[in-house]
C-alpha cells in the first residue's frame, strides 16, 4: 500500500480538485493500493467538513485533525507517524505540487532506494523575495551541515518502511522534517519538477517561520553557531590586545590616545558581540529547555479512519 500524505491549512477550495486528481492518479498506480491521509492542521474554513464528508463517501480518504496550529512539518510528522504503507508520500494539499508525481515518485522507488526527493526545478507565481529565501536557505543547507539538499529545495517526495521507521525514532521538536529525512541515510534520489502556482488560497509560510526554520535547521545539523562564537571571541581578544599595544606605544611617544569617541566605539563593539554571543546561548538554551519538557510536537483532536492502530492524543 501507498500513503499519500497532505498537510493541510485552509485548502477548501483545493481539496476537491485535489482529491479528484489523487484519484485518478493513484487509480493508474499497478500493484498498490492507497490510503489518502489529510492532516488537517487545524484549519478555521470548511476544510474539516470537506474532509469529513470526502471520508464518508471514501474510505482510503482519512483525516488527523489537530487541536492547534502546529505547522507544516508537524503535520507531515503525525502523517508519517500515522501511515500504514509501505511507503509514503508527501505533498502540499495546495495543488502546487501536482498530483501526477505520485506515478514518477513510485516509478523511482526500486533497486533499494528508499528516499525519493521531487527536487524543484522551477517555481512558478512565487515572489523574487520568496525564491531568493529558499536559495539562502539551501546554501546555508550545503555549506553549513552535513546534510545534502536538493540546491533548490523539495517540497515533496516518498520514503519508504524502513525510512519511516526510523524517522519514529527521532524524537526532535524544533527541526525540518526534510532535514532529519536527509540525515538518516538510506539511499536517496531524486526527480525534477516545476512547483505550479497556487490557484486558491495563498501562502501559510511567513518571515517569522521561515528564520525559525532556518535557525531550527542550523543549530540540528551544524555546530557553526557554538563554535563561531568562540572564533569570534578570540578574535575581537586579539584585536583588543593589538589596540593595547597601540596605545602603550602612543604612551611611550608623548602622544597618548584622547577622546571618548573611540571607547564609546569599543564599548558599543564589544557590548554588541557580547549581546550575539549571549543571543546564540539563548537559542541554544531555550531549545534545549523545550525538549526538555517533552511536549508533544503536535496535539491531536480527532481522527478519522486511523483511529484503530495509532495511539492517540500524545503522538511523539
Ligand atoms: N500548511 C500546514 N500548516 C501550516 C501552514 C501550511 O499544514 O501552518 C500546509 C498547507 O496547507 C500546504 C502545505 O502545508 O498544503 C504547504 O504550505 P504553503 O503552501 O503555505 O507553503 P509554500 O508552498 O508557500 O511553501
Ligand atoms: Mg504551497
């Protein structure tokens, strides 16, 4: 069986074209049969009816509802969690990853590969400022970790069993789900296509979330930030001391250093470093204190058509 999984957010208006198309496509899949899964992320227009009346009518469409908005990657978490395929499929319930890579996705997934990563070639109807952020973003990706991205980033693929398996495992709050899929192995691949523009509804995915997401994704997978402050440290040091010896110098040739401006500069130099440097920390600290508590990642208010085999309210 195939897990078609969609994390979904107010998408009613593209729900019903969506499942027409998954449908189809699924229809022409040999060899498996599907289960939809609609992770509903607490959506406040007609998505949970929509999703209701679909799974009445079909019983391979099933919901998780959440209790609260947890975000996108919450969602396809309590998703993989969920699922009972032998493998599963991500992709966005906004149509702007179309349907159809459903066929190409499973037509990769053979010869002991077991992540296939639909890597974007194109997007279509996005913002400059929007496709320049994803570009930083997996820059910063490749460069900064350990873990190998798609350079222009994927919203969707299929994982099979084992990857899913071992994702349950991984029991992290504050990280991409992408990210973790990468860092646990397994072989990858992956196809190409052109992210479609959204025809309803517009974009969930705001700053603020994409800087959590990029600072989540760094501070997971590099230690660029703990060791760097330390570079930083020993570097605004040295130059303390070579000013030091400046002024000595100045002392011994009757010219002595005057003026308040340039303490006033070092003051507002070192206070600033000091203020990153204890900003990082803090990134650090509230993180680790976050995990600490062990709340789950997402809350879960109902399910329909998976309620039998996975636990309920506490997924994580
Ligand atoms: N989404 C979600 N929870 C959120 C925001 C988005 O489940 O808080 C879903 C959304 O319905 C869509 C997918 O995640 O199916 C991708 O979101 P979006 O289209 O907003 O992101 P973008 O395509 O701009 O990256
Ligand atoms: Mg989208």
């Amino acid at each position: 069986m195939i897990s078609v999984i969609f994390p979904t957010y107010n998408e009613q208006d593209n729900i019903p074209v969506l499942y027409e198309r998954i449908s189809a496509v699924a229809a022409d899949i040999r060899g498996h049969d599907s289960e939809f899964i609609f992770v509903d992320d607490c959506s406040t227009d007609q998505t949970p009816e929509i999703l209701r009346r679909l799974h009445d009518r079909d019983s391979r469409v099933k919901t998780i509802r959440f209790a609260r908005n947890c975000g996108s990657h919450a969602a396809i978490a309590a998703g993989l969690i969920a699922c009972r395929g032998d493998g599963a499929v991500v992709l966005a319930a906004d149509l702007q990853d179309p349907p159809e890579l459903l066929r190409l996705l499973v037509n990769e997934w053979k010869d002991g590969v077991k992540v296939v990563w639909g890597a974007r070639r194109k997007r279509l109807g996005e913002k400059v400022s929007t496709k320049f952020f994803s570009r930083v973003y997996y820059c910063l990706m490749n460069y900064f970790t350990t873990v190998k991205v798609p350079p222009l980033g994927a919203d969707v693929f299929l994982v099979d069993r084992a990857v899913i398996e071992a994702f349950k495992e991984v029991n992290e709050k504050h990280t991409s789900v992408f990210m973790v899929l990468a860092w646990l192995g397994f072989k990858q691949t992956s196809i190409e296509y052109v992210k479609q523009a959204r025809l309803y509804g517009k974009s969930k995915w705001t700053l603020g979330n994409k800087i959590k997401l990029t600072l989540d994704s760094l501070l997971a997978f590099s230690d660029i930030f703990i060791r760097y402050i330390s570079v930083i440290g020993v570097l605004t040091a040295c130059t303390g001391f070579v000013y030091a010896l400046f002024v000595i110098w100045g002392l011994f040739n009757g010219a002595p250093l005057e003026g308040w401006s340039s303490l006033l500069v070092t003051i507002l130099v070192l206070g600033g470093i000091q203020m990153i440097m204890l900003g990082v920390l803090g990134e650090y600290l509230w993180r680790t204190f976050d995990e600490s508590r062990q709340r789950p990642r997402f809350i879960v208010e109902y399910k329909l058509g998976l309620e039998s085999y996975s636990p309920a309210g506490r997924e994580q």
